[in-house]
C-alpha cells in the first residue's frame, strides 16, 4: 500500500520535527519488556506537547481561509489551549479561549502563560465541562458580527483535519523505529479527546503503524471507540487511505483514577518509576495513568514488546492541583 501524499494539505510549519525515539533501558529492565519513548513533549512550541503536530495542519488551513483569530475552549490547565493560543500568536492570529467553572483565586501553571501571551480568557461559570461549546459557539458569533474571521476549533482539537498531524507522526515513527531495528512495536498512549488516537488508528488502517493502545483518561472506553473510529474514518477520507476497522480501535479502561484531571495513586507511583529510570518526568493526568496501565499489563505479562510510549507531553500540570483540566 502507498503512503498517503500528505504535501497536498495546507500545513503552517510550527513543530521541531521529527522528535525524538529514545531506548529506556533501565524502565525496561524494570518492567521486563523493551519500551522506548516517542518524545512528543519535545515539539518546540512554548513547552511542547502533542497538541503542536494537529495545530500545524488547523492553522494551515486557517491562514488558508485568511481567518485572523483562533477560537477554542477546555479546562483552565489545559494543555490543548496554551499551545493552540500560543500557535495562534505564533502565526499572527489573536486568540481567545473558553473554559469552564470559575476564574480561580490563583494564576498558575498554563494559566499563568496565557497572561503571559495576552489570551482572551473566558470562563462559563459552570462547572461542567460541556458548556465550553456553547460559550465557544457565542463567542465566534460575536467575533463575526464584529467583522472578525475567526477559525473555531473544538475542546482537545479533536477534529479529522487536526488528525492528520498524527498520520504524519506515524510516517515519522516508521522511519525510525526502522532505523534502529524496532520490529513490529506496539505504540501505547494516553486518550483525552481522541484525535491523536484518530491519526494513530487511521495509520494503522493504512498499513504504516502495526497496533496502537490508548488508555482513556477521560471518556468512558465506549465513547472513546466511537470518537476514535469516526474521526479516524474522516482522516481516512481526506488523505485517500482505506477506512479503519472497529477492530483496530483498541481502548484499555479502568485508569481514570478520581476522574478527568485529577492525578490516580497508581499514576503517580508510575510516573516516579520512570522518573527514577529514566530521568523523564510524566504528567500527572494524561501520561502517568497511561504508563500505570502499561506497569500493570506488563506485570500480567499481557505485552510482549517492544513498546513505543507516546510521551504527548504536559510539563505545565505538573506544578498545579488536581482537576481544572
């Protein structure tokens, strides 16, 4: 099967590309299976993260239609926001982001690098996660009646054309995990808002990546299946590649811990694993619940490796509390 031919696809370089793959000996030995890092906290925008290779390809088509403001939500500690206001800035877009609940009493972690840049910030006054859409909606509706074009993009990024980053990604990780002589590795992963599994899993459709396991940390396995599948499934169609099988969807559940943005007692005893291997900090709500899943599947022995363990990056949450995700 041919690559897909990707050059077509308006695209704003952003990102320090290819990241690295990097052996983890002494996690390995620890955990009695070869794993390697997928370095996507290293993507060189602002503090990086994996958010940058899906913003490359939304900000390209942005410019495309000549929009001057970026428009998005989530929680105040996101880490999609910071970066998709920061790309933004980068390409000569102001920005303003939606979040849900209440301004908090204090400025911290991503928040603090918002004020730093100058986003627009704006919070719903309810805790729930799902009113971000509708104060998204009305705010692209004033920009517009102000003689605005703003480019609208969803909580997480999580779009088909934003996916399309993570095809490329895997193009990238082909070529070098052949060049070190990696066989047939096995990409695991943290799943928020299923668009980096959406990129993944169309890879997989179209014969580039052998397998990839995402760890919910957010959604229940079911909506994540049905997110992934049917964002993947767009991918597949503006790419021309074969649409990807439920069956090459798989989510592992159960490492939630107390809820979305919250940090778990088993992240925590993971991500200090790896820390004291391999000298790599994890993020508490996103990468540590994923290695914890991958610890225990590999103490089951449920993994046979080699593994590649998507580290999507985070660094800002690692100095605030719990939840405001």
């Amino acid at each position: 099967m041919a690559d897909p031919d990707l050059s077509a696809i308006a695209r704003e370089c952003l990102g320090t590309l290819p990241t690295p793959l990097i052996a983890a000996p002494r996690l390995s030995e620890e955990l009695g299976v070869e794993i390697w890092f997928k370095r996507d906290d290293l993507t060189g925008i602002g503090l990086g993260g994996n958010k940058v290779r899906p913003l490359e390809f939304l900000l390209g088509d942005a410019l495309a239609r000549e929009c001057d403001v970026l428009v998005t939500g989530s929680g105040p500690q996101s880490n999609w926001s910071m970066l998709a206001a920061l790309a933004a800035r980068r390409c000569g877009l102001d920005s303003v982001v939606c979040f849900y609940g209440d301004a908090p009493t204090t400025v911290q972690g991503n928040l603090l690098l918002h004020s730093t840049i100058g986003t627009t910030v704006k919070y719903t006054g309810d805790p729930s996660r799902a009113t971000v859409d509708a104060l998204i909606e009305v705010t692209a509706q004033e920009l517009r009646a102000a003689g605005r074009n703003p480019v609208v993009l969803p909580r997480g990024g999580a779009t088909s054309r934003g996916a399309i980053g993570y095809v490329a990604a895997a193009l990238e990780l082909r070529d070098q995990t052949s060049t070190v002589g990696l066989e047939n590795p096995t990409l695991w992963m943290a799943t928020g808002s299923c668009g980096t599994q959406a990129g993944l899993v169309a890879a997989v459709a179209a014969g580039i990546l052998p397998e990839v396991i995402g760890v919910t940390v957010s959604r229940t396995a079911d909506e994540c299946r049905e997110r992934v599948l049917t964002l993947a499934t767009g991918t597949a169609e503006l790419i021309g590649t074969p649409a990807p099988l439920a069956t090459q969807v798989n989510i592992v559940d159960g490492w939630i811990g107390p809820g979305y943005g919250y940090a778990s007692t088993e992240g925590r005893d993971a991500a200090a694993l790896v820390a004291r291997t391999e000298a790599l900090f994890l993020d508490p709500p996103f990468c540590a619940k994923a290695m914890a899943a991958l610890a225990f599947a590999a103490g089951n022995g449920d993994v046979t490796g080699p593994v590649v363990f998507l580290v999507s990056g985070g660094a800002p949450t690692l100095f605030v509390q719990d939840g405001d995700l």
